[in-house]
C-alpha cells in the first residue's frame, strides 16, 4: 500500500491564497455597496409629450441627490434635488408625487436639502410653440405628509417668497424682510402682481406700524425687533411702489433710529428692484 508524503505549504503560498480571498471579498462587498449607494436610471413620462430622466446616488443614511434631466422634442433642462428616503425605490417614488403636471404649468420640485426660506422650491415650465419653456422657480414648502404637485400654484397665481435680504446688517436672518409674492404668467413670462403682493402682506404692514408706535414710544428704538419691523415696511413698500408708506416709514427710521442703521436701512432700499423676479435660474 501506497503512501502520499503530506508536506507543510510555504508562508508565501499561504498568504497568496489568504490575498486572493481577501479580494474576492472586497469585489463582492464593493459590488453591493455600489448597488445600494447609486439610483439605477429612471424614466418617466407624465404626459403631453414630456419626458424626465432621473439617476442619484446617495448621501447619507437615509438621503439620496438627484440629477433631473426633462426632455420634450429638442427642449431639454436639467436641474437637481435631494431626497430623504430608506432606499432608491422611496426616493423615486417621492420624487414622482411632485413632479408633473398642474393645469397648463409643468413643475419639477428642486429640494437643496437646506432648512432656508428657499430649501424647497418648483422649477416651473410651460409649452410654447410647440417646445418646453422654464418660467421661473416658486416656493414649494410643504409637509413630507402632504406632498402634491405645484402647491404654489392656485389655478391663477403663483406664490414665491421675496427673500433677497436674508443676510443684511439690519436684523438677523429670522427677522429679515421676506414677504410673500403673487405672480401669474403672461406670454410665456413670470411677472409680479404688486398690488396683489401689496395686500398679502398688508396685514404685517400695519401690524408693524402699530407696533413701533407702542414699542417706540417706550425708548426702544434700537432693539432687533424694532429694526425688522422698520426695514419689513420699508422694503415692502419700496418693492410695491408705495411712495407715501415709504416716506412715513423713512421718517420713522430717521427720526428713531440713529444715522448707521439709517445708512444701513438706505443701503438696502437701494438694491430692491420693484416688482423684481429673484429665482429665474434653474438650481445647479
């Protein structure tokens, strides 16, 4: 009877096998974390010729980014958003609760995953000889509950957020002047409605008048929150081109305020544009 000889395998061999091993475990592992880190392409259609093409990838935990490429005919935009989800297919199918049609507009939800007055916003088109035109963006916020398609959007106007002067030398970001603007469109144009803008924010504006009277008259003219009621009214009324409200506010401010903030306040009523659209960009 025969016998094999066993011999002892060489450390080197040794560690080639355990190497090659360790490989193929890394390739596998890699192979599902790319799986589960990146959004396989979607296509959708919602209707009337448009066509969206979404792929992310994701962020954080339970987060994904997202590039969003709409196409009709030879109009193609593409802009981004963020999504909280557990996985792809949840993102996605958020995705597709907000993006589509809503009477003759078209609006796509840009989400920068941000807590900003902005953080939430629609990209807003239309067709137009036949092709697909972008009118602007619009505040979008809603709860995560109640998402729906273009919640700006009333079947008249548009609702947007005038937020130009978040970071000023005034006030703090939480009192800084932002108001609430109405838009409609017209001729393939988002353009401001100021006289509307004027009434939606009215309530405020006297709110604040009153106020300062009261708080004013108590010796606190320089205290934060006298400040944002003085600079709420006055780039309001600026925006709407209301002169009179303007002039009373300014002699307000000049008369309660001292000459820097005066300077400060003048400073930004230089830079409001009246009736001025600020979100005509796609995000990037």
């Amino acid at each position: 009877m025969g016998y094999v000889a066993l011999t002892r395998p060489k450390p080197a061999a040794v560690l080639r096998v355990v190497l090659a091993g360790l490989a193929v475990i890394i390739l596998i592992c890699s192979a599902v974390c790319a799986k589960e880190n990146y959004c396989k392409k979607e296509v959708f259609r919602p209707g009337r010729g448009v066509k969206v093409t979404v792929t992310g990838q994701r962020e954080f935990d339970s987060s994904f980014s997202f590039d969003v490429n709409i196409n009709r005919g030879l109009s193609h935009f593409k802009t981004g958003t963020f999504e909280k989800a557990k996985n792809c297919k949840r993102a996605v199918s958020r995705l597709k609760k907000v993006i589509g049609w809503k009477g003759r507009y078209f609006f796509v939800r840009e989400d920068n995953g941000g807590n900003g007055s902005f953080s939430e916003n629609d990209a807003v088109f239309m067709i137009k000889r036949g092709g697909l035109i972008f009118l602007g963006r619009v505040y979008a916020s809603q709860p995560r509950a109640d998402q729906t398609i273009g919640p700006s959007y009333n079947g008249e106007y548009f609702t947007d957020i005038y937020d130009k002067f978040d970071l000023n030398p005034l006030t703090d970001i939480a009192s800084a002047p932002g108001f609430w603007l109405v838009i409609f469109e017209k001729e393939g144009r988002f353009q401001v409605d100021a006289e509307k803008t004027w009434l939606r924010n009215k309530k405020k504006y006297d709110a604040n008048i009153v106020s300062l009277h009261n708080a004013l008259g108590e010796g606190l003219n320089e205290r934060l929150y006298v400040r944002s009621w003085i600079a709420f009214d006055a780039v309001l009324a600026k925006y709407c081109g209301k002169e009179k409200q303007l002039k009373e506010t300014m002699e307000m401010a000049g008369s309660e305020l001292g000459k820097e903030r005066v300077h400060e306040l003048k400073e930004m009523l230089s830079q409001v544009i009246p009736s001025e659209l600020l979100h005509e960009k796609l995000a990037d």
